[in-house]
C-alpha cells in the first residue's frame, strides 16, 4: 500500500491575506486538497509567499504561476530537494497574443499592454513545469499549442467537480414545476459583456410575465428594460454564503460571449446548479457539452434562450425530465473524490510507483 504524501498547494496571486477568497483557488485547489485530506494524505493551503508547510512536501501544486523572482526561487529550492512540483491553470492566461481578446480588456478591467506582460509571465513559469493540470479539454488544447517541453504529454485533464463541503447537505426533492426566478450568478467584474447578450431576451420576458422575477448576485453592470420591482440585485458573497444562493430554486443563467477564452472556461455554473436539481440555460461552451443530459439545457442564438426558459417555466413535464435525480448524474461527471484518486495517480512522484 502506497504511504500517505505531503502535499502542497500554493496560490500565486497577489494577496496573501485573501487567496483564500479567489474562486479559482477554492475550486482547483481547495476542493482538491479536502478530497486528498480524506484519503488520508496531508495537505497545505498557502501563499507563495508564505508556504508554512510542516514537513518537507512530496508534491507542490503552483496555482496560476506566474514569473517572479520569488516564485523562480521557490521552484528552483524546491526541485534540488526532489519534490515533485505540479501546476495548475484554469483559464486562458497565458497567450500574450490574445490577451486583446480578453474578457478583463474587454470590459474595461484592465489595459491591453499590462495584460499581455502578465500573460507572458504566466507563459514563462509553465514552461519550467513537467506537469500542468488544466480545467477544460479546450484549454489542454490551447496549452499544447504553446512552444515548451513535453508538448501534450505533461498536461492533464481534471475537470472541475462539485465542491466536498457541499456534499454533506441534504438533496432537495425536485419540484413539480420550476419557480419563476431566474437566477445569475457571475463570480467577478468580468462578465458585463456576458450578460448583455441575453440582457433583451430577460428584459422581453420579465415585461411579458409579471411574476417572473430575476436574481443577480455578483459584481455586474447592466441595463434591462424591465420593471425595477421584477429585478432584484446583490453583491457577491463569501464562498461559505455562497451555498445558501446556489442552492435556491430558479432557472440558472449562464451566458457568455463566444471568444477564444470563454471556449476554454469550465461548465462550473452547470455543475453548481445541477447539485441542486436545478437547469441551467447556457452558451454553447465546449466544456457545456459534457452536460447536455445533466442540466445544461445549450442556448446558441437569442431565441433558443427564449424558448429554452420559456419551455422550463410552462411545462412542468419538461422541467422535471430534465430535474429528476439531477444531482446522482452531474456527480457521475464531477465527483472530486474519483478526480482525486486519479490525480494522484497521475501525479505520485515515480518513486512512489515502483
């Protein structure tokens, strides 16, 4: 029987007070680190900055690396002592070409030369890697298209999967017939673009239907020619709140705008809603197609997201084929107990193998 490892999880972004709160590292590493814990292995949650590990680690996971000298260091010490070192990227960060296409520079968020010098600092630190686990089959892709060793070989697939403290709630019966809420749930400033794709589609049908209602919590700039009364609007929350949001009823939204990187983001929203025997309309994102059966009912022009809400809100026989025990088959694709066996598989240090 192979011995329980050390192992390591590092977050790269800027504030070591709050890694903790990136969404990205809860989902990549925490969820990871919890399904790892259960089986019996000993796992650290730190900043690069700050690793404050016990014990010297078998496996160091850098989340989102980028280059810095510290981060040069800290892999450099950490591979003349034999520790297996892993990265992990859940998002198209790393092609400064582009960067342009961003949904960060689109919007606004940021300039364009200040995100492509971050970009080619994401692109320098994953050459120094052996092995990269991604989110998305798309954006293994995109990664072995990049110059750099091992090409396709050092990258591995681990989906994103419901989240290990979720699974201790109770599943929700499934309604006879859906609430008229719809509920979207954008995680950070980056989806403005996103929403007003659909922003006419919700704005006809709220006018039409005076009891539907539309939830939005989350950082989001919007206009919707709809009556104030019907929209209701809330800041995004804590991971730990979040759960009380995901869980309510409604037909969750999730668009976005079909650029080079949104092709690579991950079903989450999918995945989320499913636990809870909920649907979700969403954009035909590559990773959405893993789900078709499994709650993600695929909108790709303005009025297939109008037949597709429209259908879930007036037939309570429709909504229930897609609900009925939602929850068992989203968890046959995001499992993250099952993820986890396979990644350590995957991963162990060779000598662990022999």
């Amino acid at each position: 029987m192979s011995r329980p490892l050390a192992i390591a999880f590092l977050a790269c972004n800027k504030n070591p007070d709050r890694f903790r709160e990136d969404p990205s590292f809860t989902y990549r590493c925490e969820n990871l680190a919890l399904a790892l814990a259960a089986q019996g292995h000993e796992v650290t949650l730190a900043h690069l900055s700050r690793p404050g590990w016990g014990r010297r680690p078998d496996i160091v996971v850098f989340h989102r690396p980028l280059l810095s000298w510290r981060f040069w260091w800290t892999q450099r010490r950490l591979r003349r002592q034999g520790v297996r070192l892993l990265a992990d990227v859940d998002d198209l960060v790393f092609d400064p070409a582009l960067a342009g296409q961003s949904p960060a520079v689109l919007n606004g968020q940021l300039p364009l030369r200040a995100l492509q010098r971050r970009f080619w600092r994401h692109q320098q630190a994953l050459r120094l890697f052996d092995r990269i686990t991604v989110s998305t089959q798309a954006l293994a892709q995109a990664l072995a298209a990049q110059p750099g060793p091992g090409g396709a070989d050092r990258i591995f697939w681990l989906p994103n999967a419901v989240h290990r403290r979720w699974r201790t709630e109770a599943e929700p019966e499934v309604a006879p017939c859906a609430e008229p809420v719809l509920r979207y749930l954008p995680g950070t400033h980056s989806h403005d673009r996103d929403f007003a794709l659909v922003a006419p589609v919700l704005s006809a049908l709220l006018r039409k239907r005076p009891g539907l209602r539309l939830e939005l919590v989350g950082p989001l700039s919007f206009v919707l020619d709809a009556p104030p009364g019907q929209v209701q609007h809330r800041p995004r929350l804590p991971f730990a709140d979040y759960l009380a949001e995901a869980r309510r009823p409604g037909i969750h939204l999730a668009p976005l705008e079909a650029t080079p990187f949104t092709a690579c983001k991950s079903a989450l929203k999918v995945i989320e809603a499913a636990f809870w025997n909920q649907p979700t309309v969403c954009s035909p994102l590559p990773d959405a197609a893993r789900f078709t059966d499994t709650g993600a009912c695929v909108a790709t022009s303005a009025e297939d997201w109008r037949h597709w809400i429209t259908r879930l809100l007036d037939e309570p026989a429709v909504y229930r084929a897609i609900t009925h025990g939602l929850r068992s088959r989203v968890l046959r694709h995001a499992d993250i107990d099952h993820q986890a066996l396979a990644w350590l598989e995957a991963m162990r240090p060779r000598a662990e193998h022999a």
